[in-house]
C-alpha cells in the first residue's frame, strides 16, 4: 500500500498497516511513536520543523535490530563512530567553526573532542583511566582522582604532583607535589628537590609581605629579612661543609654600612650598653652605641691597622690563665733595653699621613728577648713586662748606689769631724802661742 506524504502522521499510522519509510519525508510537523523501516540505501533527512521520536535508536552500518538498549535510547554502532557538528552560518557575526566527538581509531582507544576548522584535539579521554580521574562537583571544583573535592582543585593520589615541561629549546621538567614527607618542588632533569616544606611546619615559616619584605616566624616583617622566634631558636647559621673557603656573609650599601647587637633585656635609657653598632664608615671598621654621632665612637680601626679606642686597653694577664712561669734577670733584661736599638719611624700605610712613631723592630726584640708570636710584631705585654724589669734593674742600682752614697756620706762626715778636730786644737795652740810672744 503506498501512503501520501502530505498526510499528518497520524492519518498515515491510522490507514496505513505496513511501517512508515523514512526515506525523505517533508512536513511541519512529524511525530514517531512506532517503527521506522529504510527504504534502500539513499541518504535520509526529515527537514520537519519539530520532530519527535517517542523510543530508542540506533545509528551506524552496524545496525541489525538486536541491540538491547540497556544503557540509553540513542546507540552509534560503527567501526569508528563518531557525531559532527556542523554549523551552517552564513553570517560573518557567527563563527561557523565545526567540532567532532571522535571515538577510537585504528592504533588508539580514546575518547575526544576535535576542532575540524582548527585541526586540534583539545579534549581527549585515553580508554582505561581511572574513576572520577577529573571530576566537576555541583560547586564548582574540579577533582582530579576525588568525587568530593574540598576546593576550586582538588588533586588525591600517591604523590600527586603537577608537572611544568618546557617543550621550547631544551626540554625541561619542574614537579610541584605534595605527600607524607613534605610539599616540594623538584627539578626533575636535575634530580633535585630545591625546596621543602615539611608537614607541621609553624604558621608563618616564611612570609613575603607585600612590601617585599621576608619574614620568618612573623607576618609583619620589619626589614628585608625579618627572623622572629620565642622558642630559644631565633638564630642564622651561615655553614660551609666543604674543605674550601668558608662561606660568606657581606653587607653592601652605598653610604654606612652596620648591623647591630641589641639586648632587649636592658632598660631603654640612653642606649649605653644596650645597642653596639659595628659599622663600615669612610673605609673605616668602627663600633659605636648607635648608627652614628658625636661621642659615640668606641673604637676605629683603620685599612692600616691603627686602632683607636674611647677607653683603657685591658689585656688579660691572670697567673691562673698561665702557665711555665719563669723569673727573670732584670739586671739581663737591663743590658739587653742599653743594647736594643730604637729608632723612630712611621707604617707606609701611613705615608700620606705623616704619622710618626717610636720603638725597636719587631726582628731585634724578638732576637733580644724572644718574646711574642712572631717576629714580625710586639705584644704591648711583652714591652710592658721588658720596661718593668728594666726598671726593677734599674731600681735596684739605685738602691745600691744611694746606700753607697750614704757609706760616703757618713765617711766623710766623720773624717770632716775630725779634721774639723785637729783645725780647732790647731787654732788653739796657735792663739796660745800669739799670746806668748805678746807678752
């Protein structure tokens, strides 16, 4: 029986006893509620404005009619099924750009969205990854290997790192991941782990605040680098554990350059002995009381060497603190200041400076007395402790030579006494002979 075309669908399956052909059917309207038989080999289109199919479908060659349906009422059932999506615009304010879901091909299992215009594969689902391998909850935020995830991203698994890889020039890979040891970035070219945060570290282990500044126990960091403890381990340790050069440490400023001791403990008075300043000021090492200012300089010390101090210079001298303690001649020690030459010189670090000073070689004290280090210098001890033995020597030739003086003294007192004497019994016998003659 052979049905019009232009009748609705309803008519149709009403008169009708044999299924509907779909082969090019045209109308407003088209509502399918039972089966739909092709007719030859030729492509099918319904160009109806609405239309309906009230029950399950399959499309592709490998249709046969004895596909269960078990998992949903559209089926695609090829070697490599795939849908397009093919947009007609005509107008140059609508993109026209075409997309395909793809399936498999002949060497990949997959799943994956391509953009035909743009001949890219943007999206692709290689076949066996794990459940819930990316997952977009009701909030918003996307799990990767976690139905539930707890933020915006939200990533489980062994070690779940994320990976950087530099595919410009040389190849190169950064992991940044977390697990029961710590959060880390690694250099994985390099097989190094350049940084680590262990698990429980303190609040605040370092902060960059938005001045810059570092802080290390503190959110409000006062300086460049700010390090605040209250548990005994406020401390910077600078080690160099190779059999080189110890590492360093250099402060750098255009203008004075210090740091500072500073005891909290003392009351803030007048800065006495609370702060200490070690300063580098006009290429010279200095410690004051404070960054700087009249009658606050305790000590200078210049590129030459010269050492200038505000105070007395005590240099420790405990007989507890020494040992091999010999005495000495200072008689010896006399002889040997007569034979020391002295001379008056000046450093030739000090050239331009003129300045002037007065005292042995260190060679010629050092082969006198044997004293010192070196012979290349002179501890003020050494030339304190020679100077009062030769003033003991000294001393004691005085001594003796006043008490010699005192025996002559006394010597010659009493041979004065005597002659006075003899004068006086003279002038007598002479007075008594005057008179004789006179009379």
């Amino acid at each position: 029986m052979k049905c019009s075309a232009l009748v609705t669908i309803t008519s149709l399956l009403a008169m009708c006893t044999l299924p509907a052909q779909a082969q090019d059917l045209n109308g407003a309207n088209l509502t399918l509620s039972g089966t739909i038989t092709q007719s030859g080999f030729g492509q099918n289109y319904f160009s109806a404005q609405n239309n309906t199919f009230d029950g399950r479908a399959c499309i592709g060659p490998a249709c046969d009619g004895t596909e269960p349906f078990e998992q949903g009422p559209l089926r695609l059932k090829w070697s490599e099924p795939d849908i397009l999506f093919q947009d007609s615009s005509v107008s140059g304010a609508f993109s026209s750009n075409d997309w395909r879901l793809v399936v498999n091909d002949v060497s990949q299992t997959f799943f994956a969205v391509e953009d035909i215009d743009g001949g890219t594969i943007p999206l692709k689902i290689a076949g066996g990854v794990p459940t819930n391998s990316l997952y977009l909850s009701s909030s918003g935020n996307i799990g990767f290997g976690t139905s539930l995830p707890q933020e915006a991203l939200h990533v489980t698994g062994g070690t779940p790192n994320l990976r950087f890889e530099d595919v410009i020039g040389t190849t190169y890979q950064w992991d940044v991941g977390g697990n029961h040891i710590g959060f880390f970035v690694e250099d994985v070219t390099a097989s190094r782990l350049p940084f680590i945060i262990a698990p429980g570290a303190p609040t605040n282990s370092i902060y960059i605040a938005g001045s810059g500044g570092i802080g290390m126990g503190t959110d409000l960091p006062s300086t460049g680098l700010h390090v605040q403890k209250s548990d005994g381990t406020g401390a910077i340790l600078i080690e160099e554990t190779s059999a080189g050069t110890l590492g360093q440490m250099t402060l750098r400023n255009n203008g004075i350059t210090f740091f500072t001791l500073e005891d909290t403990s003392i009351a803030d008075v007048d800065n006495s002995g609370r702060k200490w300043n070690f300063q580098n000021q006009a290429g010279t090492f200095r410690v004051t009381t404070a960054p700087g200012g009249p009658g606050e300089i305790e000590m200078i010390l210049t590129p030459a060497g010269d050492m200038t101090i505000e105070g007395a210079l005590t240099q420790n001298s405990d007989k507890n603190k020494k040992m091999a303690i010999e005495p000495v001649d200072p008689g010896e020690i006399l002889q040997k200041v007569a034979e020391l030459p002295v001379s008056s010189w000046m450093y030739k670090d000090n050239e331009a400076l003129g300045i002037r000073h007065m005292g042995p070689m260190a060679q010629d004290f050092h082969a006198a007395f044997g004293l010192g280090a070196s012979e290349t210098g002179i501890s003020s001890l050494d030339t304190s402790g020679v100077a009062l033995a030769a003033i003991q020597a000294l001393a004691s030739e005085n001594a003796a030579l006043r008490t010699e003086s005192a025996k002559l003294k006394a010597q010659t007192k009493a041979e004065t006494d005597a002659l006075r004497a003899q004068l006086t019994a003279l002038t007598a016998r002479l007075s008594a002979m005057e008179m004789q003659i006179t009379d």
